[in-house]
C-alpha cells in the first residue's frame, strides 16, 4: 500500500494537536470554605510548574492544566491541599488555624503540632495585626498561656518586662531570648536617662508571619545556656507561589490615660493645709506664708488660680500607622517585600515616637538540589523622651505642684517659682531625643545531599546603633552653666555563623526520623562613646560643639563570644508514640576560665492514644495525647565580666593610675535551670481542643556577691550560690462555638498559677532585704517586706502600726503601736501574680467580624512609694489625693487617714500604707471590621477591602487605688510605682485594601 508522505505527516501533525488538546487544557473550579462560602484570592498552583492563578470574588478558577497533575490550592490561615486536576473541580479549604497539622517554629527545624512534645504558645499574623500599639510584645498580651507581659509605663518607649512561667533569676536577666528569623537579637537597654527603652520597638507587627513561644527545657534546649528565661521564635512572612499579590493598611488612631488620679482643688488644698499647719504647729502662719508664695502674687484667699497640674502632665495621643506588602513567586522563586511607617503622640506632654521599617525576604531555588536566600530589614526608630519617673522635670512629678501655683506666667513663659521644679521649663528650654536604627539580615543557602538529608549554611547579622541627644538651655530647672549638651552614641552588633545537617525520613512505613545536627558561633561587640559640654553663648547652640568647655566625655568597647554545637532528634512509631531528645554545649567568654563550657540535654516523650485501636475514629474524644519532657538550661545574662578581676582608671592630680575594683572568679558560670513538665492535649467533637500542663523549674548557681574579709584587698565576689523555684498549671482551651455557613464564633481561654519560692541563698540562707522587699528562703522572690499599718487611733488620731515583735513562745505580737520604731518588718505581699487568664472571642457573620480579648491578673501587689509624699493628709505641701479629706477630726472619729499634721510625720513611714493589691481584669483590645461585598470590589480593580475600628484597654476593672494595675517606676525597684505613668487608651479607624 502506497502512503503519501505529505498526507501522512499533516495527519500525524493533527493527532499530535489533538493529544496535546485532551491531555492539556483550561480547567474551571471552585474554592470555597468548609461552610460552602467562596474564598477570594485563593492561590491555585500546578505542582513543580510556574502555572498558578487565582480565585476571583466568588471563588472561581480557571487554569491551564494535565488531567491527574496535583494542584496546590492555599490560602492565608486555610490549610493548603493539594488535589488532582479534573474537568470539575470543587475544592473546599479548612480553617488552619488549631489544627493539629499546624506547623511550629522549634529551633533550627519546624514540626507539627500533632506530634509535638513540648511546650510551645503560639500566636500567628492575623491574632496582632491591626492592634494599635507601637511595640510587638503588647499585641500578645492575653494570648498566651504562661507568658506574663507588663510594659513598664505609657511612655511610647517604655521598656517591656516579659516573663515565661514566672521569675527565674534574682540579680541575673529574667527576660527571654529572642529569635528573629534564626537571628539572636541584641535587646539591651541602652538608655542614658535612666528609663529604659524597648530595643524591640524596631519591629513592626506587619512583617511578622508567626510568634512562637519556647516554654518548657524540652523546646528551649536547643538554645542552651541562654534559655532557662524561656525564647521567643519570630518567624517574618514570605513569599508564596502563586500570583503576586499587594496589601495597604492605613489606620488613625487617638489615646487617653486609661485613668486619672483626683487630686485636691484650690479650696480642698487651703483648707487642708491650714487644719494641718494649725494641728502641727498650733496655728495657720505657716500654711497662709506659703500659699502666699505659692501663689506667686496672684490672689489665693479668692482662688484666683486654681491649676489642674496633672491635665499639664498629660495629653491627647495621636496614632498613625500606615503599611504595605507586596509578595508572590512561582516554583523557584518567591518574595515578600514590606515597609510600615508609625507615628505616635505619647499621652505624656512632649512623648513621642516617629518610626520607619522595611524588609525584604528572597529566596530561590537554583535546582532542585540547592535552595538560596536572603532576609533583609532596616528600621529608624526616633524617640522625644521625658526623664524618668525619679526625675522632678518628669511631667508627671506635676502632680505634687500646689494648684495655687500657676503653671505659666501672663507672658506664657512657665512659672519658674513653684513648689518643686516646673516640668512646663524643661518642656520649654530641653530636650531628649533617642535615635535606634537597626539593621538585621541572614544570607543562607540550603543544599540537599539525599533527598532526606540537607545542609543548611546561615550568616546573620543584628545591628542596633542608637544616639542620645539632650540638651538644656539656660533657663532649664538646675541650670547653673548657661546651658548643657550630652551626647551619646553606641553600637550593638552581632555575627551568628550556623551550619547544621537535617535529616528526615520514614522506614517501613511507622518509623518516622528527624534529626539535627550542628554548630554556631556568636560574636558580640559594643562600643559606647558620650561627651558632655558647657557655657554656651545662647540657646540657639544645642550640639556639643557649640560650648566653651567639654566638661565631661567617656568611652568603652567590650565583647563576648558564644561557641556552640547543639543537635537534637525526634522519633515517631506509627504515629502514636514519640520520643525527642536534644543537647547543646555552649562555651562563652562571660564565665570564669575553669567553667567556660556547659552542656545542657533534654528529653520529652508523648504518646497519642487517640491512635489506637480503642479510641481511633471515636466520634467524641478525637484527639488525645499524654507528654512530658525535663530538661537543664542556662542563663547567660549575668554580664560580661562578672567573673574577671577588674581595675578601673583612678587619675589622681592630672597623672593616670590604677585601682582594684573587683575580685575575680575564675569558677563562675551561667545559672543553671532544670525544668520539668507533664501535660495532655485533647480534642472533643473536632469542636474542642483543651492542653494542660504542670510544670517546675528549679534555678540554681544564682549569681550573688558575696562578703570577703577586709584582708584580701576587696568587699565581695561574684559566686553562683542561692537556689530559686517556679512551678504552676498551664490550661487552654479552643472552641468553635458555631460554624455555619454564615455565622462562626471561636473561643480561646488560657489561665495560668505560678509560684515563685526561693529555696536557698548565700551566706548560711541570710536574708537579702532592701529598701521594701525582701528576698527570704520559704518566700516569695523579691516579697514586700514592710511594716504593717493598723490604721489610725480613733481617739488621738495617730496612726498606728502592728508591733509584729516576737512573744516569749516563738509567736507575733499582733498589738498596735503609735511608735514606729517599735513596729517590725514582715513579709507583706508579692510583687508577681499568682494566677493569670486569657479569653479571646472571634465572631465572623458574612461580612461582619468581631473580636476582643480579656485579660486579668491576680495576686500581686504594688507598693507605691511616692505614697508618703501625695497621699499623708499634708504632711508637707505637695498636693494630695483627695481620699486624703476623709481625715481624722475628732475623737470617735473612725478613718484609715490620720489626723493632718504639717510636719507631723504621722504616718508618713515606710509601711502597708501604700501597698496595695493590683488584681485587675481588662478588656485588653476589641475590634469590629466589615469587608465590602465580593461584587463591589471587583468593580474597582480590589479583591477585598475591609473597613474596622479596634480598641486597646478599653475597660479595667480592678480596686487598684492608684493610676494603673500594670504601671510600674522605670528606673529602679520591682513591684513598684512611683509617679509613674498609666497605659493609653486607644481607639483607631482603619482600612485594609488587598490587590
């Protein structure tokens, strides 16, 4: 049979086609929630190829694809599935977020939830985005069990005081380590008036992805010896296949003190005085001389003048934040850029932070072998500071101002006669400016050798270069040099070189493999540098340069190093039983020469009885695991020369010298922490996820410096000596209360006990005491150790204190005393709360969404040492709070304020008197959003646009007599408030638009 080739090869050509046709085509689908609701924006992938697209408005789909070839369908908080292409598809996603399978950050590695047997709180982008608050650690407040977080005060910079599962330490750190990206973070308070800063004021909660929080020995581990204060894994987002995708945020917010104090008016004030100048010393004289001078010529007996000096303290506070991010890739490479800009006016007059960050992460696979990338990020954080709360320029030291004082002359300059210093001057002639720029960044590359064992290399770099600029002006409050400038400037920075193996595999079926292997170095230098300069011509000058004389000037540059191998392996069997060992050795240049290294293992072990046979596909207990795991940590944060014989420079007469200042130890090493935890998860209904834990650590070889005898040349040395204990009970509970197609409401309630009990000090177990704590074996650490107030004697007035002295049968004798000096110390109070509690409520209806978020704090206290000034019925001329009126006045009298006594001392001591319990619940933030219909967006080129209003501390409920439950003195003290500032209040408006 004769074949024409040109008809053959045309008829070969169309069959080619028509293959090519029926294996490869457009392909429509769907994607919906698990409620039948369409997802907008859903990414659709086909595997190992760069064909993607995405779901439209009502969730539809088309793509260019095989029959049979495995589509990637994801979406951001969905589990991602991946599914077979068909000529029909529908693909419904599920919720990710509780679920079992959600993946957690562990060190150097990830693993499921399912199989995890540590303790690991986690909290993901979408529980801290959109919360208007200028610092990442306040959006978890409330969100994580165990996990106490106080900021310091309402200043836009306070510092922030972080506890995992209580105290740890007395004198060494006892805040956690923190994590970015695999990058060790510097977070040291470089501040030079003495408040702190937050060096994490840096990070903006845009770029974050996921915050995991490393609790217990089993999980910390891997970090070592510096671990035992628990570490804080921050993971920022990246780049997902698909089509690219860009996101704007814009909000405006405003703040007020969550709560203001009453305090005594012109009228209040001149009639409590005069009955005070009258009762201590017999007549008004002194009371109406002084009120003549505080009134500065102006009419008191009229109260022409009548100031409100804590309205001058504070202010109304301004927000703005506005962000953008733009991520997207295919199969090789994907990318996540973002930059946020934040704007704060501090509710304290003349507080405020003004703050730029950006971030890229790249990353791109070469081949199929080798997987590169980069994280990049920089942030300028500027900061107008106010002096700390010890400081009498302090804006809220105001409030001790006489209100017949005014506050500015008819000219409008400040008053500068007042009783103390006038704040309003330092407003008017100073200046403190902060400036943090950082810049952190990780180049890596990851290599497979066999497609179950991989290498990866990382170099990371943290830098935190902050300058300090303040000056004051001739005519600043204790200016006697026509003016000062201080400057400072300092660098922080860090080299991490990692390299690790991973290996990964299943054998048979049941036998599950992961292991990790490797080592890390860690260099950290500093150097600091400060001048100070004088006399200056006018106050245009405001630089160093601009002064006659440089009074002053100092400069140091100190670091240490870390050198580490750490591995760690996890073993599964048929998915019931797991068991996961880790070890670190960890060597540092902080410690003395003879304990230079330190090896830290732990061990945890978990078994899912839910996959047996007895309860496997039980309709109602549908998840069960029992846990439990003991470790040994490390806390490093003891300084970096603790453990050196030091001499410091002693010139004497323009000559340069030397002089011993400390004694060294060559045996001094990290404090060492053992921790246990046995807890169980389970899950009711697929509805109903509930985990508890019981933990205890156990922290020993706590830095102490201890007494020498005169003869050998110095008066302490540092040893690791005394022995601490934190335990208590973790529960949380997940609930998806309704989850209808329309309408879903979730619940999250956390509650945590800690007790924290010192177990042995040094020096034979002598109590360490200070000026109202206490540091006492069988107590609390740092317990409030003062005299007990008992009232006032209804007969006289007096006030009286309970003896607390020691009866001949070893008991206390519990009778009153008008003497202070008769009276006896006792432990009081603790400064920690015993219990603590959570609960979240997230409503989704259509298009309405609805959140808030409680919090509440028990059994701590707060002494409030500027008590004896503003709160002792006019002892001395400070202003009072107004309960101060419910003084006593005649026999029979019953009252807790004694009898007013200018100059009196009556009750004026150290005692009970102001302490005072700080138990307080609040609604932490609230936020309501709707996102507008899919049809009306698509019109405008959008694929979601979501309006919402949010609220932070919104309510407190709590019988705190002071300004705020959570304000604490910044400079020094624990447990303690001392003028300072209340939290903000604030409520914000805002969009969110995504392309």
């Amino acid at each position: 049979m004769k074949i024409n080739l040109k008809h053959f090869l045309s008829l070969l050509i169309v069959l080619t086609v028509q293959l090519t046709f029926a294996q490869e085509s457009t392909l429509s689908g769907k994607v919906t929630d698990m409620g039948g609701l369409p997802v907008p924006g859903a990414n659709i992938i086909v595997k190992g190829t760069n064909i993607s697209t995405q779901t439209g408005f009502d969730g539809d789909f088309t793509i260019t694809a095989k029959k049979g070839q495995l589509l990637i369908v994801s979406f951001v908080g969905m589990k991602t599935i991946e599914v077979p292409a068909s000529s029909s598809m529908l693909f419904k996603l599920s919720d990710a977020s509780n679920q079992l399978e959600t993946v957690v950050v562990v060190g150097y590695g990830t693993q499921s939830k399912k199989k995890l047997t540590d303790n690991i709180a986690r909290v993901t982008a979408k529980d801290i985005q959109q919360i208007p608050v200028s610092n990442v650690q306040n959006a978890l407040v409330g969100k994580l069990a165990g996990v106490q977080i106080t900021q310091t005060n309402g200043k836009v910079d306070g510092g922030i005081n972080i506890r995992v599962r209580g105290a740890a330490s007395i004198s060494a750190g006892t805040q956690p380590l923190y994590v970015l990206d695999g990058i060790p973070l510097v977070t040291s308070n470089e501040s030079s008036n003495g408040a702190p800063t937050n060096p994490l004021l840096t990070l903006s909660t845009n770029e974050i992805e996921s915050i995991d929080v490393l609790k217990d020995a089993s999980s910390a581990a891997i970090y070592g010896a510096r671990g035992a204060n628990g570490v804080v894994l921050i993971t920022t987002k990246r780049g997902k296949e698909g089509k690219g995708t860009f996101s704007i945020n814009l909000s405006q917010g405003v703040s007020q003190a969550t709560n203001k104090r009453k305090w005594l008016n012109a009228d209040q004030y001149v009639e409590l005085f005069t009955e005070a100048s009258i009762n201590g010393l017999g007549d008004a004289a002194e009371a109406e001389d002084t009120f003549d001078f505080l009134a500065q010529g102006t009419d008191w007996r009229n109260r022409e003048v009548d100031t409100d000096w804590q309205e001058t303290a504070f202010q109304d506070g301004f927000n703005t934040d506005a962000d953008f991010s733009v991520s997207g890739g295919d199969a090789n490479t994907k990318y996540f850029f973002s930059g946020a800009y934040n704007n704060t006016t501090g509710i304290i007059n003349s507080n405020a932070l003004e703050r730029v960050t950006a971030r890229t992460n790249v990353s791109h696979k070469i081949s199929d072998r080798f997987t590169a990338g980069m994280n990049l990020s920089f942030s300028r954080s500027e900061i107008d500071r106010v002096q700390d709360d010890n400081s009498f320029t302090t804006p809220l030291q105001a409030v001790a101002q006489s209100p017949l004082s005014p506050a500015r002359l008819d000219d409008g300059t400040a008053n500068p006669n007042t009783l103390y210093a006038n704040f309003l001057l330092a407003i008017d002639n100073s200046f403190w400016k902060t400036i943090m720029r950082r810049v952190t960044g990780k180049a890596y590359g990851e290599f497979k050798i066999i497609p179950s064992l991989k290498v990866n290399s990382d170099f990371s770099y943290d830098l935190l270069s902050q300058t300090e600029d303040a000056w004051y002006g001739k005519n600043s409050p204790f200016m006697a040099t026509d003016g000062e400038v201080f400057a400072t400037s300092v660098n922080n920075e860090t080299y991490i070189y990692s390299n690790y193996l991973t290996f990964d595999k299943t054998f048979g079926e049941k036998h599950d493999v992961n292991a990790v292997a490797g080592m890390e170095f860690n260099k950290f230098n500093r150097r600091f540098q400060s001048v100070t300069s004088i006399y200056f011509p006018n106050d245009s000058f405001q630089t160093v340069d601009g002064g006659a004389e440089v009074s002053g000037g100092s400069g140091n540059e100190t670091d240490y190093t870390f050198v580490s191998q750490f591995g760690r392996v996890t073993y599964s069997y048929d998915d019931k039983y797991i068991f996961k060992a880790s070890i670190r050795r960890d060597g540092s240049s902080r410690f003395g020469k003879n304990n230079r290294f330190g090896t830290f293992p732990a061990f945890s072990a978990g078994w899912i009885m839910s996959e047996e046979s007895f309860l496997k596909d039980n309709p109602t207990l549908t998840f069960l695991k029992l846990k439990g795991s003991w470790g040994k940590l490390g806390n490093a944060e003891l300084g970096n020369f603790a453990s050196r014989q030091l001499y410091g420079s002693n010139p004497y007469n323009l000559k340069s010298g030397l002089s011993f200042s400390q004694a060294g130890n060559d045996d001094l090493t990290w404090e060492k922490s053992t921790q246990v935890d046995f807890g169980v998860e389970f899950g009711l209904l697929n509805r109903i996820s509930i985990e508890a834990d019981y933990y205890k650590k156990n922290t020993d070889g706590l830095l102490f410096s201890v007494p020498l005898s005169i003869s050998s040349g110095a008066t302490t040395i540092n040893q690791n000596i005394g022995e601490v204990q934190s335990s208590g009970v973790e529960f949380t509970l997940n609930t998806k209360n309704i989850d209808s197609d329309n309408l879903k409401w979730n619940t999250s309630f956390n509650v945590t006990t800690n007790q924290s009990e010192v177990l042995s000090m040094p020096n034979n177990n002598q109590d360490i005491v200070s000026s109202f704590t206490i540091n006492r074996v069988g107590e609390n650490i740092s317990s409030f150790y003062l005299v007990e107030y008992a009232g006032v004697d209804p007969a006289n007035g007096d006030a009286l204190f309970v003896k607390n002295t020691a009866n001949a049968d070893g008991s206390l004798d519990k009778s009153t005393t008008n003497d202070y000096s008769e009276a006896k110390r006792v432990v009081s109070g603790n400064p920690f709360p015993t219990l603590m509690a959570g609960l979240t409520n997230t409503i989704n209806y259509k298009g309405l969404d609805f959140s808030f978020t409680f919090q509440g704090e028990w059994g701590a206290s707060i002494y409030n040492s500027a008590g004896k000034y503003q709160s002792v019925a006019a002892d001395y001329f400070d202003n009072q709070t107004i309960d101060q009126l419910n003084r006593w006045q005649n026999p029979g009298d019953i009252t807790n304020v004694p009898q007013a006594r200018l100059y009196g001392s009556n009750g004026t001591q150290e005692s009970t008197r102001f302490l005072d319990k700080s138990d307080f619940v609040r609604l932490r933030n609230l936020t309501i959003g709707y996102s507008l219909p899919g049809n009306t967006v698509k019109d405008l080129g959008m694929s979601s646009v979501r309006f919402y209003a949010t609220g932070v501390n919104l309510l407190t409920f709590t019988n705190y007599s002071g300004y705020d439950p959570e304000a604490r003195r910044d400079d020094t003290g624990i447990g303690e408030e001392f003028y300072s500032a209340p939290p903000s209040r604030t409520i914000a408006l805002g969009v969110n638009i995504n392309f």
